[in-house]
C-alpha cells in the first residue's frame, strides 16, 4: 500500500527545508562535491527515520569519525589515488567498529581528502550540516500526525547487530 499524497508531499517538503538549511549553513551550495553526502543523509532521516543508519549515534558518529580519518590520511600522505582507497577503508572500519555505519559518509571520508580539508572541516560544514540536517527531521516529524518521530533511539547501533553483511555464520 502507498503512503498518501499528503505524506509524500509533506515529506518532501521535509527533505527540502533539511538540505536548504544545512546548505544556508554551512555554505556547501558553493562546494558541489560535499552536496552527496548530506543530500544521501537528508533521505535516510527523513524517509528511513527508524531505521538504524538515520539515528543520531550512525548520523554524526559516521560522517564525524568518516572525516576525521579522511583528513588524516590526506594530512599525512597527501591525495594519491592510495590514499583515497586508504580513507576509504579506514572510515569503513571507524564505522564498523563504533557501530556507526551511515553510508552516506562513506563519501565524507573521500571529500575530506579530495578538498584537503583542515581540521576544522570537523565543525564546519560538517558538524553544523549534520546538526542541521538533525534538528529539521526531529522538528519537522513533530509536526505531522502520524509521522515516527526522529530518532527513534538516540543511541541505537548501526549495524544494528555484529552479523553484519552477506556473510552466514555456520549452523
């Protein structure tokens, strides 16, 4: 069954007002490579709200700890084609062992060493596009009947369980 007209609209609109403020915030309209990153976590939150990638700990503790590895690597070994393959697998592995897997910032990993960003990329845009991002869903999903409120759990892993992955544990 499809969710009403109403609802799509209303969540569309939700989708809109997200990404315009964390773009007004944090300035990113002008840095087109970050725009993936935060448009993907704009859907998770708003469309796949209970799921356990859109909650807070997967939101900021992946795109934070995605970025945090990225810089270092490009800080440390520059911008080489190994070093983006490093990143990536480092941000992979930050998220998987925090249990903060939110893959749209699988990509934030790769644009922090593609912009050679600072330290201070941490908090902006970063930061302020996750929190942006985070305070329209939870505002946004109060206002509608009907909605589930964001988040769901402030804490939930993501993965939600250690038997991630097409992997199958032996009977």
């Amino acid at each position: 069954m499809n969710p009403p007209l109403g609802r799509i609209v209303y969540t569309l609109a939700g989708a809109a007002a997200a990404i315009g403020l964390s773009l007004a915030l944090t300035g990113l309209w002008a840095a087109p490579f970050f725009l993936g990153s935060l448009g993907a976590s704009t859907v998770i939150l708003l469309v796949f709200t209970d799921s356990p990638a859109a909650q807070p700990r997967a939101l900021f503790g992946g795109h934070l700890g995605a970025a945090l590895v990225g810089i270092v690597c490009q800080q440390l070994w520059g911008d080489a084609l190994w070093v983006y393959a490093l990143a990536e697998a480092g941000g992979v592995a930050w998220m998987l062992a925090s249990r903060t897997l939110h893959a749209p910032a699988g990509a934030t990993t790769l644009l922090m060493v593609h912009l050679h960003a600072g330290f201070s990329a941490l908090l902006q845009p970063v930061l302020i596009g996750t929190v942006s991002l985070a305070l329209v869903a939870f505002i946004w999903t109060r206002l509608h009947p009907g909605l589930r409120h964001y988040p769901v759990s402030w804490s939930m892993p993501s993965p939600i369980d250690r038997r991630w992955g097409a992997w199958h544990d032996a009977p």
